[in-house]
C-alpha cells in the first residue's frame, strides 16, 4: 500500500488543518492518508496503523476511559481496497482518511483530552479530524446528505460484524427519512451485508442493544447524526477472518456492493 499522499491531499490537508494559524501543520504526510472524493460517502479508518510518530512516545493512559492501544490490523488495507472497489461500482470515488501512525502514539477515535500525551502528536490528531470535517463538510454541499463508515477490528468473534451507531443515534437523519429499514432491511447496509451470508451483531431482526463495547465511539458520534445534520455515521467492527487475507478480499467486495446497494436506494444519485 502506497504510503505518501498525493500533492493534491497533502495540500488539502495542510491547508484544512493549519488555516488558524496560516502555517501547515507540522506532520510527516506518510504517516496520514487522504483522497478526497466526489461522491456522498465518507470512509475512515482510523485504528491501523504501523508508523511511530517521531518524537512521540507510547500512551500511558492515566485517568483516560477506555484507553486502548491495540491496533485494528488490516484495516488500513481494507479501507482503500474498498474505495476502490467502490468507485468501480458508482462511478464516484469516496472520500477516504486512513491514519497511517500508531494508535499508541494517538488515537483520533477518542476526545483530544484522551487521545494524545505528546504536543507533538497533536497536528496527527489535528489533521485527521481537519479531514474527516472537510469530507463531511463536501459531501453536505455537493449533495446534500451522505454516510461516514469508521472502520475498526475486534476479537470478540473473528467472522462477525459488530454494528456500532450509538443506539440508532448516530443515523437518526436516517431513521427521519427513511425509517430503520434503510440501514437493516434489504438494500440497506447491513441488511445487504446479511444477505450476503454475513453475521452482523446485534442480528438484523433482533430487539438486542449494541455491545457496549463496540457501539460506536467519537468519530461516529461527533460526524454522524446525533446531533443533527445530513450525514449518518455507522462503525464497522471487523472480525479478524474478515480484515486479514485471505478473507479480506472476499470481505470488501460483499462489503462494496452492500454500501453500493445502499447508495442507489438511500443516498443522492
């Protein structure tokens, strides 16, 4: 996988996240991947990366909930394997945002009292966030409404999709317009991931709450629909059959048609 950012992307972030100041943000762009994109869908994967961050050392963790450092291995594969089986299936390229750097030296799925120990890690926090609001704020005004996926892995069940949306918070423009069918049903996302022969937790026809340990933490939350707006947000939690070859390949093209199946009956064509 292709480590450095294009010159466009590395502008796009620099500029989004150093517009305070006038100046970029001092990071590394191999340690941070973004492609903006043109269609109405977002996808991050904010947990798998390798690259230390210079000068940054492991988190500690005092006084921080849920502090967690293991790395969401394959994800950081999967996410642009999907975008472009994605762009395949439209004809529109996602936008895309993978942390390449470790979560032991930032992790951009938590609040950024929780996140980072080291000043020098803060532009990597920074930047990701920077992308991630740029994304949403695009795909708002290009066309009007649109679906982040946050992409993660867990241990719990290696073949098995764990659904993480807050309760439905996070998809509530969703559930607004369309009603729980949208995201469960057929031609929804994890009702095509079902019919594709998939586990999704908790199950499609069930009554059973998120696990609370996967069900959906700040980047969900804070780019989703719980507290208004256009765009929905759903957290992939990934088994390891499914984010490790030889699965993975498998995996991503149910995953792409799902998400495509959903586009055509839910998002702005």
């Amino acid at each position: 996988m292709a480590r450095g950012l294009p010159l466009l992307a590395g502008l796009f972030f620099a500029l989004a996240a150093g517009i305070a100041t006038g100046h970029p943000p001092p990071i590394d762009p191999a340690l941070l991947m973004v492609r903006p994109g043109d269609s109405p869908i977002i996808l991050s994967a904010p947990h798998g990366g390798t690259l230390p961050v210079p000068g940054v050392p492991v988190r500690e963790g005092v006084g921080v909930k849920k502090f967690a450092t293991v790395r969401d291995d394959g994800t950081e594969v999967l996410a642009p394997m999907l975008a472009e089986r994605l762009e395949k299936l439209t004809g529109k390229k996602p936008h895309l945002v993978v942390a390449l750097f470790q979560r032991k030296c930032v992790d951009v799925n938590r609040p950024a009292g929780d996140a980072f120990e080291s000043d020098k890690a803060k532009p990597y926090y920074e930047a990701y966030h920077a992308a991630l609001a740029k994304a949403r704020e695009t795909v708002i005004a290009k066309h009007g409404r649109g679906l982040l996926i946050d992409i993660h892995g867990q241990g719990a069940d290696k073949e098995a999709v764990f659904r993480g949306t807050n309760g439905f918070k996070t998809v509530t423009h969703l559930f607004e317009r369309s009603g729980k069918g949208a995201l469960l049903g057929k031609g929804g996302l994890f009702g095509e991931l079902a019919i594709r022969k998939h586990k999704i937790i908790p199950a499609n026809d069930s009554d059973d709450k998120e696990d609370p340990r996967y069900n959906g933490g700040f980047i969900v939350q804070t780019y989703g629909s719980k507290g208004g707006g256009t765009v929905d947000a759903v957290q992939l939690e990934l088994g390891a059959k499914l984010r490790r070859n030889p699965g993975r390949e498998a995996f991503t093209q149910d995953l792409a048609e799902s998400i495509a199946a959903f586009a055509t009956n839910h998002l702005p064509k």
